[in-house]
C-alpha cells in the first residue's frame, strides 16, 4: 500500500496529533507500507530524523492555514498514492484534499486513464467531540463550526471511504454535535504508543538538571500543554487543598505553636508529601502565567509545585519512571498519549472521566477516574495518597498490563492496515 498522511503540523508543542501522526508513519513503514507526510510547516523547521519522509509546504496564511501549494502538491503527487488520511478538521488541509481530489477525478475521466482515484480516510482526533461546541467561552467558535460544518466540513467527512478513531468513546461521540453526519463507515483502528526506552539512570539527572528540588525527593507529574482544557488550575487548587490539609495535621501533631501562627508563612506544610510537577508548553500564555502566579503567591505551594517546561527525550522518560504517578484532571482528552506513555512506563494513572480512554483504566485497575472538577480531582488525589504501598505496587503492574493489552502498537497498527485494506 502507498499511503499519504496530510497533517496540518508536526510540531509538538501543539499537541498529540503530530506524535500520533509519526508514530502510525514508522510502524506502517516497518511493515512494508511506502508512505509519506505532507505538512503545512515550514520545510527547514522539520526534524531531520525522521524515518519517514515529510513534505513541509509552509509557509501559511490566517487561522485557516491556507496554504497555496498544498492543491499543487497534491495534484502532482496523487499518482503516487491509493490511500490518503486526513489528520484532524477545521482547517483548510480537509477542504484543499476534498477540493484536489474533485479536480484529479475530472483529469482522469478527460484523458481516458486507467488510474484508480486515492481512498480517502479522515482521522478527526477528537475534533467532532461535542465538549468543543459546548465549552464555557467557545460560543463564537461553537458558531463558526456549525456554519463551516455545513458548508465544508460535513461534505468531506460524509464523502470520505472511512473515520478512523483512536477509540470506542471518540466514536460514540462523534455522532452528537452536527448533522448530516452520515459517514460512509467508523472505524476504532486505536493508537499504538510506542515502548518507552529501558530505564536507565541517566534519565534521572536528564530531569534533575532542569528540576534539581526534586532530587530525592516523591513527586506525582503532569505533563501537557499548560491549557485550561487540561484542567491544570483544577489540579493546581485540588492539590494546595490536600497538602494544608496533610500540613495542618503535621503541626497539630509536631508542633507547640498553634497552626495559625504559621498560615501564609513560606515553609513546608507537608514536607513527606509528594510534591507536583507541572511539564509542558505553555506557560507564557495567559492561561499559563495565571496558574503560575497563583503557585507563585502561595505559601503552600510555592515549595511544592515546580514548572520545568516541556520536557523531551530523556527528560521526559526520567520525569515518567522517577514519579509516583501520572495526573490529568482534562476537561476534554480524545486519547491523551501521555496517559500511555505513563501506563507503559507502570505508573497509574489518575484522570478525569472525560478522558476517553478512561473505561480501559478503570476496568483495569490501573489508575484511578474521577469528575473533571476541582473536587473531582481532590477525590482521585486523596485515593491515590491513601493507598498503601502494597496497592500501590499492585496498581503499576496493572498499569502496565493496561498498557499491553489495549494501547501497544502491534495491535493498532494490525487495525489500522486492515482498516485501510478494505475495498467493500
């Protein structure tokens, strides 16, 4: 098979769908597949490293992403391709696709060939979940989709061989917010997460060297785009509720001075408590300075939650293997890898309910679920800190069988080449 991936980007600083979009491009590559990634970013901005080759187009134009060279691209490389998938929507990489493969059909009815037109597979990430048209402060945005789903959108999907979604919740959901919404056919291909590397020590000074206060010391990690979506400032005011409760009970129980003495003063309130830390981009957006200034003028937290940026390569694995567990309170969360990344490295998890994945973590038992709310999220952090150590350890191994059984990248990419191979 000869497959094109058209992705608006593959900058990682934008979110999961460029990883995802590497990862499915190598493993079918691995497999026999030729295939390549057309993007919309800039050529020189790419990762040479990359195993499988990527077209960058850019540069773009308004938040539409238009881009002039993305229909002659097409037009010229289509003879290349039998299958194209379409990461994402709402921007203009669906409707330049639908609009070069309305014209190629036309060229080839004219010149008589015998070329058989590309299938077309679109793969919304999470895009047609109805948490977007819904949201406190998207109802410009809410607008805009609902008038572009019916001039655009809606013609794409409706027309395309097939949707591919990285799970059953992202399926189900995906029916609810516009109509016509009558895909050809729903495809759960899933989303293999690639196997962490082997632990090994020097991930742990990759981390330390861009968050030295942790050395020795236990800490539960987010990581993510700093993002109100995220719900970091669920976390942020879940766990400063935790840690006075746990610090006040400390000084009632150690200390001769009354506890009032000590409020708003710059110590620790639970020093044996875990600390929090907060990766990812994001933190000179407004959203990000707010969280930031509130943990900046607290007392309670300022000793407690660190933010060291976003974390890659190394870093990152040292940041998954030395936490106790992972956290992400989101209010919206298609799949969310870096819930994988954390199973695969044996580390419950504890996640909203709004994250889609979340039944195969409950029934698991690898992790723990709760409201995507401030008390939502004290409840899973309150769990977590009341289990014992032999659950604890009990929680890592399902974990990591969580990770196996449902998110290992064999099993998703035997579904998504049969997924592809049909012809029906």
């Amino acid at each position: 098979m000869r497959l094109l991936h058209v992705v608006d980007s593959l900058d990682a600083e934008k979110g999961g769908v460029s990883q995802a979009v590497k990862t499915m491009a190598e493993e079918v590559r691995k497999v026999g597949f030729f295939n390549e990634v057309v993007t919309l970013d800039f050529q020189e901005n790419l990762d040479d490293t990359e195993l499988v080759h990527v077209n960058g187009l850019g540069p773009t134009t308004g938040p539409w992403r238009y881009n002039k060279r993305l229909i002659p691209w097409l037009l010229h490389n289509f003879s290349r391709f039998d299958t194209i998938i379409v990461h994402g929507l709402w921007l203009y990489q669906t409707f330049a696709v639908k609009k070069a493969l309305l014209t190629y059909a036309k060229q080839i009815r004219k010149e008589g060939s015998l070329v058989t037109l590309p299938a077309l597979y679109i793969m919304p990430h999470g895009m047609l979940d109805p948490y977007f048209q819904r949201a406190t402060g998207r109802k410009l945005k809410a607008i805009r989709n609902r008038v572009y789903w019916k001039l655009i959108e809606s013609k794409v999907v409706n027309s395309a061989n097939g949707l591919l979604f990285t799970c059953k919740e992202e399926c189900l959901l995906a029916t609810i917010p516009f109509a016509p919404y009558k895909p050809k056919r729903e495809l759960i291909v899933g989303l293999g997460i690639c196997e962490p590397p082997i632990y090994n020590k020097s991930m742990d000074e990759d981390f330390l060297n861009v968050c030295s206060q942790l050395r020795n010391q236990k800490y539960l990690l987010f990581l993510g785009r700093i993002d109100k979506k995220k719900g970091v400032d669920l976390l942020i005011n879940a766990y400063r509720q935790i840690v006075y409760e746990f610090g006040r009970q400390r000084i009632s129980q150690e200390q001769s001075t009354s506890f009032h003495e000590f409020n708003g003063k710059d110590f620790e309130y639970a020093p044996n408590f875990p600390k929090l830390v907060i990766a990812g981009p994001g933190l000179d957006s407004v959203y990000g300075k707010e969280v930031t200034t509130i943990v900046n003028n607290c007392p309670i937290l300022r000793n407690s939650v660190f933010f060291p940026g976003m974390l890659e390569g190394l870093q990152k694995w040292g940041a998954f293997y030395g936490s106790e567990a992972f956290v992400l309170p989101s209010h919206q969360e298609n799949f969310g890898i870096a819930v994988v990344e954390a199973l695969a490295c044996s580390k419950p998890v504890l996640i909203s309910n709004q994250v889609n994945i979340c039944s195969e973590i409950q029934e698991s038992n690898a992790g723990i679920v709760a409201e995507d709310s401030e008390a939502g999220t004290y409840t899973a952090l309150r769990k977590w800190t009341h289990l014992s150590d032999p659950q604890k350890i009990r929680m890592q191994k399902e974990a990591r069988k969580c990770y196996e059984k449902h998110f290992a990248l064999d099993a998703a990419t035997s579904r998504l080449i049969n997924a592809l191979s049909y012809r029906g």
